[in-house]
C-alpha cells in the first residue's frame, strides 16, 4: 500500500452540517481516513454573500491542502453553488467533488418522467448552480427549485419530527409538488436528518435524493479511478477541525455524524 493513498480525504462544510456526508463516507469507504474540516465561527454561509463565501472558501481550501489531502471533498452545497471554481483553481494534483454534482447525476438518473425538484438555501437556490449541473447532463429534463431558509434551524434545534417543521415543510414543498416531479434533491447538508418527515410530505411517488449518499459513492468512483483508493488493513482515522466549538456542538455534531465525534480541534483564525 503507497503513502500516498494512505493520505486522508478533505471533507469541509460552513459548519457542523457536512458531518451528514462524513456519515456517509463512513459507511461506503470505511477504509479511508478523513479530515473534516468546519468553519462553525462564521456559519450559516447560506445567507451570506458569494464575495464572502469564496473568500472563506478559499482560506479552508488553503487549510486543508496543508494537511496533504488526497482529494477535497466539498459538502456544502451553498459553497458548491458559488466558490466550486475557488477550489478547484487551488487544488491542483487532487480530485475535487461536490455535492452538487454528486445530487445532479444521481437526480437525473432516478427521474425517468424528467421533472425534478430540487431544495436548498437562499445562496443555493438563487445561484441555479443545480439547474445548470442538471441541465448540462440533460437538457430536456425540468428543475423546480426551492428555498427553505428555516430548515437549517430547524434541524439544529433538534426538531426533527416537529409539527412546527410539518408545517414549515408542506407550506415550502407546495408549489414543488404541484409540478408533479419525479424526484426531490435534498441540496442542503442539514435536509438529510428531515427525510423521515419530508418522506411524509412528498408521499411515495417522489423519490428523495440525499447528497450525502450519493456524494459517498461519487468518492468511492473516483477514487477507484484516480488509483487513490485506499486498501490497506490500518483502521481508519478521523479528524474534526473547526473554528469554533459552541455550547451545543458536541451534541449537535453527534446527531449529524450517528456516533460521538471524539477530540474536536479548533484552529484560531
Ligand atoms: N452547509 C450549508 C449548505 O449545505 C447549510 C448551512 C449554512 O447555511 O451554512 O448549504
């Protein structure tokens, strides 16, 4: 087995919301090692401005590549949306993946009548990065997309099965649904830990795609591809880095990632 893919992968988000892809990760590549990196001083990004988002972006891009990462992994979406470029300009040598395209190839792949509905922050939904990902894969398919500012909060105070979140969720999904799609993209990290209640609301004939997961098997491809892949017997370790570490983070951060997170570093920045 070469150091070389015995390297960890780079995993970053606006906060504690990408432990939902690290999840993920877990469970299809449990060989790989992870550093995680996120930025919970200055989260939510969803609400702030591209300029702001690329310049924290580039500066995590930054961190990480120092770590010597063997690939990045981008599991915010509003980050994907808007600063995707920033990355990729400084991640030369390393494969870099998204959760936008990781939710893109999967939504056209299980969307067979060619309608999607696709549900995310105020930065997301306004960039269209998502219709634009779905519509260089396929033309003729037809993206309907959402804003749904209050379901990070919502998630993070724990109200997962909440009636007040019901409610929140029919009143956004509504007019979604009334396009009869066929699939619904849950692009935001935190919009995993609703499926349960959103399964509810769309009903059984919208299939939910979960970024994620399909962001897990977009890694396990390419790193198989790249000749990354690591195959080695050595368990595999991880890192949480932030830049905060708030009251609640430790329990927040458990029920992202579905097991206790262990040491949390903070970088002073
Ligand atoms: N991580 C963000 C996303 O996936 C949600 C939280 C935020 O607004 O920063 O879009």
């Amino acid at each position: 087995m070469s150091a070389r893919n015995a390297r960890p992968i780079g995993v970053f988000d606006s906060g504690v919301g990408g432990l939902t892809v690290v999840r993920a990760l877990m469970e299809r590549l449990p060989l790989e090692s992870i550093v995680y990196f996120g930025d919970t001083a200055r989260v939510p990004y969803g609400v702030k401005s591209v300029a702001t988002i690329e310049h924290f972006t580039a500066q995590i891009t930054d961190f990480l590549l120092g770590q010597d990462v063997k690939m990045l992994i981008i599991a915010c979406n509003t980050m994907a949306a808007v600063a995707a470029r920033v990355v990729a300009e400084r991640a030369v040598g390393i494969p870099v993946i998204d959760v936008i395209e990781a939710g893109s190839q999967a939504a056209v792949a299980q969307s067979p009548g060619g309608r999607i509905g696709v549900i995310g922050t105020p930065t997301t939904i306004n960039s269209n990065a998502y219709a634009r990902r779905i519509h260089a894969l396929d033309a003729r398919v037809r993206v309907h997309s959402q804003a749904c500012p209050l379901f990070v909060p919502l998630v993070e105070e724990g109200w997962l099965d909440h009636p007040v979140t019901r409610m929140t969720a029919h009143e956004y999904l509504r007019p979604v649904l009334a396009e009869e799609v066929d699939s619904l993209v849950l692009g935001c990290t935190h919009y995993p830990l609703l499926k349960p209640l959103l399964r509810d609301v769309v009903g059984p004939g919208v299939r939910l795609i979960d970024s994620a997961v399909t962001t897990a098997e977009l890694a396990a491809r390419c790193l198989q591809e790249a000749g990354l892949a690591h195959t080695g017997t050595l368990p595999a370790s991880y890192r949480y880095v932030v830049t905060d570490v708030p009251l609640r983070f430790q329990t927040i951060g458990e029920r992202f990632l579905g097991r206790s997170l262990g040491l949390v570093e903070r970088v002073d920045w």
